[in-house]
C-alpha cells in the first residue's frame, strides 16, 4: 500500500469534490404535489487536503447533502464534481468513485456487522473492489492507521468485544483500507464520551497530515468544527447561510443563525440565545430570508433599525459562492459591513 503525500490545503489549489447548485427535493409530508427541498441550492468546494465541517441543526439538510456528494442520492438538479468530472451515475462509475471517496457514519454499533470479525469488517471492502494485492497487508495497513496496534491483536475479535473508541477505528480502517482521496464523517464523535472523542479528532487530523486525506464533516456540533476544521459552512433549511475559515466563522459570525448555535457553548460569554420554534417545513420554505421567523435580530428590532426588516420578510438571498472568503446569507449583516467600509 502507498502512502500518499500530504496536501496543504490552499485557497488557489482546484476544488477535489464541488457541488454546483444542488437541489434534492423529496415528496411533501401533506400527500399532495408539493416538494420538501431538502437541499435548495447550495454551492460547495473540498479542496485537497483540507477538512470542510458542515453545521447545522437536525433537519436542516447536512446529511442529505452528505449523502448527495457521495452519489447516495442523486440531485434533482445542479451537479457534483470529483477532480474536475461530472459525477457519473452509472452503477459501474460510481462503484469507482465509492473507491476514492469513503463513507463514515456517525454510529459504530451499527455500521458493524455482529457477526463478522474486524478483520472480515475491514476487508469488505476489498472484496466488493476486487482488489488484487496482497489482503492481508492491506487489512494490518488499514487498522493501524486507525490506530490499532498491533493490528494482528484485532483480527479475530467481534464488534461486542471492543470498546467504542475502538470500533470507530474499526470503521475508519474500513474507509482507509481502499486508500481514498477523501472521507465524509457524519458524525463521527457523536456516541463517544469526551475522552474518546479527542483521540478520534486527533486521529483525524493525523490522517490529513500523514496522507493528504481531504474529509468532510458532518456535525450539529461547533466546538468539534473549531477542533477539526480549516473552513466551516452553517447551513439552515437546505441552504449555507454562512462560511469562511473557522476563525471567521466561529470568533467572528455574521448570521444570527451562526451567533444562536455558538451561544449555546459552554465557554461562550453572555446569554444563550434561544431560537423559537422548529426550522420550517423544507415544502413551507418563507419566503425572504428562510431564518427570518427564528432570527433573534428581527425580532429584537435591530434589522427594523438597519432599514432592512422588510427586505429580511420579503427578498431571498442569493446562493453563497462555493469557494474560500468569508461569506454570509443575511440581509442585516450585509447591511452592517456596507456601512463599515
């Protein structure tokens, strides 16, 4: 097995996986012709080398989008990208291209099979590829770039005979033993105590550094995005609402939205800032800003007394821009950086 350069993720580098306008809408929960837009345009670049978290609440259309880049569920309209190609949604196209990009999921408990060993668990993949080297080197590869040593130690164990930390390596070897160029983690820390959690993310950055492995993270959590991330893009109700580099987003975020999720922190100052209501029907999108009935700003007065409360009712925000630089979706902020240049 070869190990891969690293990759110093960089803002002129060419985007490994983009998504271009992406929608995905689903059947309506009223039973009549109405669409849920789960993703309703969204713009989105993975640059080599480099890990994206993607935030937001439940609901707000983070997994579907996951699962629309790794050609799980295919766009209603607008494209994915991998290396400058059109995704191709042909069985055999996206059989190669599962290869290059990895999923993996949030729960180990049940992304492992019971019944197999971890040694059978890693392999897998292998097998459904056809690999034609050497297994056994690819599986003791695998499991101790997850960090499991001695790797032989872990062949024959089952799932139930492992500690939670240890099947999530299991599930990461299982993502790394095909040598991908990039991984989609949803959730990966989310049912691990904090102790664990820290030797995963760490484990995570150290793959970045050792093999040029570019991820995406999947996450409600904004601590872990400060902890892993080099850009972080908020998405609510099927749109990112905002991005930039970490500390653009998260010492300085421009959307109420953003300023709601980090304010519930533990080390965040002041009051938690408490959203009322659930995110809207994703087949009821309002129309304006798609966080205007939440937005703690509106309903304060502030946007009243920047001139924009109507706009923030009545006019929709344009699609962010999939690339790097500070960006954000939200009538008031743009209107307090135009009156500070």
């Amino acid at each position: 097995m070869t190990t891969t350069a690293a990759a110093v993720p960089s803002a002129s580098s060419a985007p490994l996986l983009s998504a271009e306008g992406l929608h995905v809408t689903f059947p309506g929960r009223r039973g009549d012709a109405t669409r849920a837009r789960a993703v309703d345009g969204v713009d989105l670049d993975i640059r080599p080398g480099e890990i994206v978290a993607l935030v937001g609440e439940s609901g707000c259309g983070k997994t579907t989008l996951a699962r629309s880049l790794l050609g799980l569920v295919r766009p209603s309209a607008g494209r994915v990208t991998f290396a400058g190609r059109p995704l191709d949604y042909s069985s055999r196209h996206l059989k190669a291209y599962r290869r290059r990009v990895q999923l993996v999921l949030q729960d180990p408990s049940g992304s492992l099979n019971p019944r197999h060993t971890v040694y059978d668990a890693v392999a897998e993949g292998l097998r459904i590829h056809k690999y034609a080297g050497d297994e056994r080197e690819a599986v003791s590869t695998a499991l101790s770039r997850a960090g499991l040593r001695p790797p032989e130690r872990f062949f024959l164990r089952y799932p139930h005979q492992l500690s939670g930390g240890q099947r999530q390596r299991v599930v990461i070897a299982g993502a790394l033993v095909l040598e991908p160029e990039l991984i989609v983690a949803d959730e990966p820390v989310a049912s691990l105590d904090a102790s664990v959690r820290g030797e995963i993310l760490a484990l995570l950055l150290r793959l970045r550094a050792e093999l040029g492995l570019s991820a995406l993270v999947v996450t409600h959590d904004l601590g872990l995005a400060w902890n892993i991330a080099d850009r972080v893009a908020v998405m609510y109700l099927g749109r990112i609402v905002e991005t930039g580099t970490v500390e653009e987003v998260l010492t300085a975020p421009q959307h109420p939205y953003t300023q709601a999720l980090l304010s519930v922190l533990p080390e965040a100052p002041g009051a938690p800032v408490v959203l009322t209501g659930e995110p809207p029907d994703p087949s009821r999108i309002p129309s304006g800003c798609r966080f205007h009935a939440r937005c703690q700003i509106l309903a304060g007065g502030e946007a009243e007394r920047a001139g924009v409360a109507d706009a923030c009712r009545g006019e929709d925000l344009p699609v962010l821009d999939g690339g790097g630089g500070a960006q954000v979706a939200c009538h008031w902020a743009r209107s307090r950086a135009s009156t500070t240049q």
